[in-house]
C-alpha cells in the first residue's frame, strides 16, 4: 500500500513539474509583460514614477533581455538610465518561485539624483516610509526577517556578473558630483573593478571574492594613487570628508536555525583619516583598526557578542551590545579592553582627537570598563558605570599636555567659536586674581550648589548626576540636561576649546581623570582657579571682575543675596556636557 502511494505521489509530483515547465516554456514572454506591466502600474499608482522598458523579452533558456530602461518621476527629470541588461536566473529558481540570479550583465547605465528647492527626483519613494517602518516596528520575528533580507540580498547578487560604464550621480542647486565604475566582474574565482570620481579623477580599486552559494564575501577597497584620495560625495552630502590606504570588509560565516541566526565577520582599515566639524576640529588618524564580530539575531534580540575584538592599534576592547524587545527595549552595552602598558594606551588614542595627552608617557598599565544598560519603560533605572584603571601608575614624561600648569601662574586665552576674545594671567600678577581665602564664603557655597555640590568629595566625575542625565535626555528625546562637573568645565576651559565636538568630551574626560587621579593638582587650587576665569556675565571674567562690577564690592565682602545672583549669570554664559569615565577607587 504503501509503495503504490509513493508511486502514485512520485507520478503527481512528476506531472506538476513537467506541467511548471511546459507552462513556462509556452506563456514566459507573456508572464514576463504581465510582470512588467504590474510593476509599471504600482510605481505609477504608488509613487508617481513611470517605468518605461523599450524592449523586454527571453534569449536561450531563462536569460531575460531588457534594453532602454529608465524611470523617471512624473513633472521630475530622469532618475535611473539603462541601455542594457541581461539576467539570467536559476532555472530550479523559477520552478520553485525563489528567484536566484545566476548571472547579469550591464551596459551603460546611470542612477542620477537630482534636487532642486528642497525637492528630489527620488522624494516620491520616501512618501510611504512611515508605513514602512511601522513595518519593521511590529515585526515580531528579528532573526527571521533578517535571515529573509539577506537570503534576497544574496539570491539577487549573482557570481557571474559583468558591468560596464556605471555611472552614479548626485546634483542640486549648488554642486554636482559623479561616480563611474567603467568595469565590474564578478566570477566563481574572484571579483574586481574600478572606481572613479568623476570630479577629481581619483580611482579606487575593489577586490576580493564572493560566493552566492556559501552566502560570504571577502573584499578589499584601496586607492590606485599612493597619496590619499578622499572618498566621494562626503564633503557635499555630510561636510565630511574620508580617506584611507585599504580598507576590508568580510562575511565569513551565516548560519540560520531553529530561530537563531548567527553570523561572523571582519572589518579592518589602514591609515584611516575622517574630518568632521561635528566630531573633531581636526583631521583624526587612527593607523590601525580592526573589527572582528560575532552577532546573534533570536526572534526578540539582536546582539554583539563579548567574543567580538576590536583592535585600535595597541588597545584591545572587548565590546557586548545587545538590543532585545519584549513589553519594552532594553539596551545593553558592555566595554571591556586589555590590561595596556601606559604609553601604549595614549600612543594609541587616535591623533586629532587626544592631541593634548597623546605625548604622555608613563610606567604602569591601564584598563577600561563601562557598563551601560537602559530600559526605556523605566529610564530611571539606567545603569551607567565608567572606570579607567589603573596598575602602577607613573607619569615619566608629559609631552605636550602641560597638565601641570595651574599649580602655578598661567596665562588663560578666552575663545568663543574659534574667535580669540581676551588673554590674562591667572595668578598675583592680575590685579583681579583672588586667592580661594579672599572669596567670600556666601559666593564658595552658592557655586557649589549651582554647579557642583560634591565636588570635593568625588574624584572628577559625578556618575549619579550622569545618570539623571541620561535619563532625562531619554525620556524628553533630545539633549536637555548634562553631567558636567567642575573639574570637567575647569578642564574645558583651561585645556580645550569649548567646541561641542564629540573629540573634546572624550579628551576632557580622560584629562579630569589624569589630573584627579594622580593627585596632579589639589582641589582647592583648581576650585580657585575655576571661580577665577568662569564667564559671570558678557566680558566679565572671574569673581575677582564681577564683585566689584555687579556690586562695587570686593569678593570677601559678597554677602549671600550677591552671592546667589552671581552663579545665574555664570549659567546664561555656560552650558554642561556629558560624564564619560570616572576615578579608579
């Protein structure tokens, strides 16, 4: 009985197949206009696009030939140009209704984006972005979704492939910018090609391998010319700028199963250079980087595991983020880096974003920690732990930073965006200097409760008040509130230029840290220096210019109405940043 219903099955599931054939065979050039004249309709319905294909027909067993592509916005100039394509798709594919291309083949094409008064030849496809993301929103399986978009992404890049004369291109009212690819290949064994910006002729050069079966790829991008070549399109999209000696990126390993989808990969680049003003006044150069990761997708989590290295040239970290969705988002993130030898650690710290402390050398090692984890139903509750330790520590040589110099007088240079305003001596040689015994201590206390009320008992860093911090810039989804604390304005303004840059935030934490740490400086003197050059007004520099300007008083003699109106001025000229590390206890 049994063998006579595999028979019978064998038969049925024989005649279905033979049935897919013959109907694809007899009806493709018709399934295939009915396909285009779908997806003409939708672009037009949808988004106002008309997709036009001059002549669109099959050439030996399954390869689809297509010439005099574009799509072009209605009332809007031509977003996508295409003289030739040939695609041939897996024939098992187009039985099974999974479309894996095999092999494509492109001539002479060009995406060109087009703005003009804030409007886009491409702005018709973000009209349904919302939905979309309501989408991906309710989507409840992470790793299933995934694993789908990257199967897609894989079935349609196909290992034989050739392109030639790719163009892309980007205009607006003020600039005009091109990318070619004159050639492109892509077999069994390696793929590599060309490409070009258009504007300053440069050339980079791809190279590697990928494979659509094993869904991996291994590719190396780098510059044909020996001086460094600014990627395209940066500078007038983000006012950004990149460049680099080679870069690599790779996919080594996806597996998907039983819910979980797992993948292991590498990053790594040379000689890397970024400019950006949002992210350092200067031109930051790291040397070496690499990023080797492992990444767990389950149905509700997505995660960075703990085995995952980077590597910025002599620091090892050791990251874990993690995002998981329930009833609410819990954000995770774990930092862990090696013990360091001391002056490895600072020689390390890319150059343009710890210039000042770069030149330190010291005996001993350091190690970094932070432990971050945020519920966004109970922001609240966040956990913030940030520590920098250290193992026989000694400074031997300062370099440059000078971290010594408010032990003694120094001159102090106000900046206010890049613009130099005034200069003057921190120290008895300024007949407005007023040692920390000379200040009233009405105007001492109002300060302290202003800014910083524990300020000589923590070590630089207030984590309770970062935390708050965090959590209120949560809850009102934007930056409202800072962590700062004396030490780290003291440091801002004597240091570092008062950029928000995110360079200066990470440099001044890590030089509040030095300088607390190691006992560089006592606090009554950086207490003194600081109630000596804050901003007390417009132009009103130090207690020892506001007292008798405000009040026509020496500072010893403010009493504590005086004293309390003076800490409001401080705080209409000054805003707060953000703690990033903290004292080792």
């Amino acid at each position: 009985m049994n063998r006579k219903l595999l028979v019978r099955s064998a038969i049925v599931l024989t005649f279905i197949l033979v049935t897919r054939v013959l109907g694809y065979f007899l009806f493709r050039n018709m399934v295939l206009q009915s396909l285009l004249t779908k997806i003409s309709g939708r672009l037009n319905s949808d988004y106002q696009m008309n997709l036009n294909v001059k002549e669109a027909g099959f050439t030996g067993l399954t390869t689809v030939v297509m010439t005099g592509v574009t799509l072009i916005p209605i009332d809007g100039d031509t977003l996508l140009h295409l003289d030739s394509l040939r695609a041939e798709p897996s024939f098992s594919s187009l039985i099974s209704g999974d479309i894996r291309i095999k092999s494509l083949y492109s001539e002479n094409a060009e995406l060109s984006i087009r703005c003009h008064d804030g409007t886009c030849n491409y702005s018709n496809f973000l009209k349904h972005k919302k939905e979309e993301k309501d989408t991906l929103r309710t989507e409840k399986n992470y790793s299933a979704f995934l694993n789908k978009v990257l199967r897609q992404a894989f079935n349609l890049a196909p290992q034989q492939a050739e392109l030639k004369n790719i163009r892309f291109s980007f205009h607006n009212d003020t600039l005009s910018q091109a990318i070619s690819i004159p050639s492109f290949i892509s077999t069994s064994k390696q793929l590599e090609g060309t490409i070009t910006d258009d504007s300053t002729m440069s050339q980079w050069k791809c190279t590697g391998h990928f494979s659509q079966k094993e869904e991996t790829f291994d590719v190396a991008i780098f510059p044909l010319s020996t001086e460094p070549q600014s990627l395209p399109f940066l500078m007038p999209l983000l006012n950004a700028s990149c460049s680099f000696d080679t870069m690599h990126l790779a996919l080594y390993d996806m597996h998907y199963a039983s819910g979980l989808l797992e993948m292991q990969g590498h990053f790594s680049i040379e000689n890397f250079n970024l400019y950006h003003k949002k992210i350092s006044d200067d031109t930051i150069r790291v040397p070496h980087a690499t990023f080797d990761a492992r990444i767990s997708v389950t149905k509700n989590s997505a995660s960075l595991d703990s085995t995952s290295v980077v590597v910025l040239d002599k620091i090892t970290f050791r990251p874990y983020a993690s995002l998981t969705s329930l009833n609410s988002k819990l954000y995770t993130l774990k930092i862990r880096t090696d013990k360091t030898p001391s002056s490895d650690f600072f020689r390390s710290l890319p150059e343009g974003m710890f210039d000042v402390v770069r030149g330190i050398e010291a005996d001993g090692t350091l190690r970094y920690s932070l432990d971050f984890e945020l519920d966004s139903k109970q922001p609240d509750s966040v956990q913030f732990n940030s520590s920098l330790k250290k193992e026989k520590f000694r400074i031997r040589k300062y370099g440059d930073s000078n971290l010594l110099k408010m032990n003694g007088e120094f001159i102090h240079s106000v900046y206010e965006r890049d613009r130099f305003v005034r200069a003057f001596p921190i120290g008895p040689s300024n007949p407005s200097f007023t040692s920390l015994d000379q200040i009233s201590i009405n105007f001492r206390n109002a300060v302290m409760t202003s800014e910083d009320g524990s300020f000589f008992y923590h070590n630089g860093f207030n984590e309770d008040a970062f935390r708050k911090s965090i959590a209120t810039n949560f809850k009102a989804g934007k930056f409202v509130r800072g962590g700062s604390t004396i030490s780290m304005q003291l440091v801002k303004n004597v240091y570092l230029t008062r950029k928000k840059t995110i360079s200066r935030k990470a440099e001044e934490a890590l030089i509040v840290w030095l300088i607390e740490n190691n006992r560089l400086c006592s606090k009554e003197r950086m207490f003194e220096v600081y109630l000596n050059i804050i901003e007390l007004g417009p132009g009103i520099y130090g207690i020892g210019e506001a007292a008798p300007f405000y009040f026509s008083k020496k500072p010893a003699d403010l009493t504590l109405q005086e004293s309390i109106f003076l800490p409001v001025c401080f705080r209409t000229q000054n805003g707060s940043d953000t703690v990033l590390i903290k004292q080792d206890n």
